[in-house]
C-alpha cells in the first residue's frame, strides 16, 4: 500500500517512512522539534508511519513520481494546489480531504480560507476529521460538505511510549503549560489547589524547542511521566494531544475539556472543580478504582488512537 500525507507546513519537511523510521527524501534520518530521533513523531505527522509511506510538504510533490494508492491532503490554505491537480499527477489515487489546522469556521472565514475547505472537501473521494464527530468544530466542518465526514483520529505510537515512557508512578501532580497561552486557563491555580488538599507534591516545566531543540519531546514526556497526575484546565474543545500520550505511561490526564479527554478520561474530563477534587480523592485512596481508570484509557487508547486502528479506518474508507 503507497500512501502520503500531504500538507503545507513551515517546519517540517518531506519524509519518508521505512520499517518504523522517518528519513529525509534523500536517505538521511529525520528529526524535528516536536519529535524523538526518528522513531517517535506526534499526532498529525504520525499517519505516515502507518503504512511505512511520505509525508511531502506541497513544495515537494515533484520530487516523488510513485504511483500512490492512499493520500491524505490537509491543505489549509495554498490555493494554488487542488485535488485536480494531485489526480493528474497521482490518477489512481484515492483522495482522503482532512484537516492540520483544527479551527472553527469562523476562524477559517477570518483568513478567508472557509470556501477554500468546501471546494476540496467536495472534490475529494472522502472528507475526514482528526477530531471526533461530536465535537463542535468537526459539526462545522461537517456543514462544508454533502459527503459523510469521517472520523481519523491522530495515531498514537503507543509501543514506544510504554517501552521507553511506563515507570512506576509517584503520587504527584504535573501542572502543564501550554504553548498557546489563553488555552492554559486557570490549570496553575487548580493544580496547586488539589496539591494543596491533598499535600502531594507538584511539578510543572515548560519546555521550547527555542531552547530545548529537537530534545524538546523527550524532555517533556520525562517530566512528567512519573507523576499519577497531569492537570490541565484547558477550556477549549481542541484535539487533546496530552491526553493520548497520557494512557501509555500509567498517568491520569485530570481536567480540561479537550476532545480525546471525552474519550479517555471521562470521570476527570470537567472543568468543575468540586468534581475534579472528588474524583482525585477517590482515586488516591481507592487502588483498585485508581487501577480502573488506568486500564480503561489504555484500553480506549488501543481501540481509537493505536496505529493498527487508524490504519483499518483508512483502509476500510479508501475501499
């Protein structure tokens, strides 16, 4: 099966996926900031390693002339490269429209880019959404089209995270901070509430690649992987990315309001705090309910956001 991702991105480039690791199209192993080596990549990125395929930037389609089977284009807003003119140069192709920047349509039409999404959703042989179809923005989405929308969930690389990430947990809180500021909400003054209350200790380190480079990931996910919590109070209905690297390690994504938190951790997906300090006090006295809670993510994990799930949907939609 020869499959591509195709999107427009800024940092990172063409690639191409072989038994599990990314390399440049050249031949030389490829890393990024959001990366660990060339094995682990996050969300989005990781629809490549599926089927050992590309992911080409637009820029790039020139440099491949295989004749692919698959291809996902999330093109959010280069006009110039339509689905006519990836069925020129991929005619056998079966064409899967998707999405990389997961914003409502309200946003879309600020940067004029709405009508844009509707005229490849509807040119396309099927129309998907990373995030599940009960979320708002995917039911905006879902207006842009006639066509059934899709849901492809972001695979999860979940092997290399239990492999390298599992480690026996202390009783702790880990206070993440988000990179896009408004999403952080009240999360530090929650996490110190419930570290309070329950006089267990917290941690918190923010990391950038400015400063961290392409060890960045790894650092992040060292971090935190030790501690029974992570509290995040995100009130928006984004992805949750967080939250599926959570089941892998044995940690407890607590709060927020994020779309795979619905999923995965539904006792802790609230912004309510009354609720979220009776949920953490049972969870710590209770080992068998604490236990429960853990199985279940990971349980839910494999049967949405694994590689051999995701993989399926996509073969099962490209029939």
């Amino acid at each position: 099966m020869k499959f591509a991702l195709i999107s427009q991105a800024f940092v990172v480039k063409s690639y191409k996926v072989v038994n599990g690791k990314a390399y440049t199209l050249e031949g030389q192993p490829y890393s990024y900031s959001h990366s660990i080596g060339n094995e682990f990549f996050m969300g989005f990125w990781n629809y490549p390693f599926l089927f050992d395929g590309y992911y080409l930037n637009i820029s790039d389609l020139h440099l491949i002339n295989e004749d692919l089977d698959i291809i996902m284009f999330a093109n959010d807003n280069i006009k110039e490269v339509t689905i006519s003119i990836l069925r020129k140069k991929f005619p056998n192709a079966f064409i899967i429209a998707s999405v990389k920047e997961m914003l409502s349509i309200g946003d879309n039409s600020k940067t004029n880019n709405a009508e844009f999404r509707k005229k490849l959703f509807n040119e396309a042989d099927a129309v998907s959404t990373p995030m599940s179809l009960n979320n708002p923005i995917s039911k905006e989405f879902q207006l842009l089209s006639s066509k059934k929308l899709h849901w492809i969930p972001q695979p999860v690389n979940i092997d290399y995270l239990q492999d390298n990430y599992y480690v026996d947990k202390t009783l702790s809180i880990f206070c993440y901070q988000h990179h896009q500021t408004h999403r952080n909400a009240n999360t530090k003054e929650i996490a110190a509430h419930l570290s309070n209350k329950f006089n267990i200790p917290i941690f918190e380190k923010y990391t950038d690649h400015r400063i961290h480079g392409n060890d960045q990931l790894k650092i992040h996910i060292e971090s935190w992987s030790k501690c029974l919590f992570m509290v995040n109070m995100d009130p928006t209905t984004s992805y949750g990315q967080q939250s599926t690297l959570c089941p892998s390690t044995g940690t407890i994504m607590f709060g927020g309001n994020n779309d795979a938190n619905s999923y995965l951790y539904p006792s802790t997906n609230t912004l309510d705090i009354k609720k979220l300090e009776l949920e953490m006090e049972k969870i710590i006295l209770d080992k068998d309910y604490r236990e429960l809670i853990i199985q279940d993510a990971y349980s839910k994990l494999c049967k949405i956001y694994s590689y051999d799930a995701i993989r399926q949907i996509i073969l099962n939609i490209s029939k």
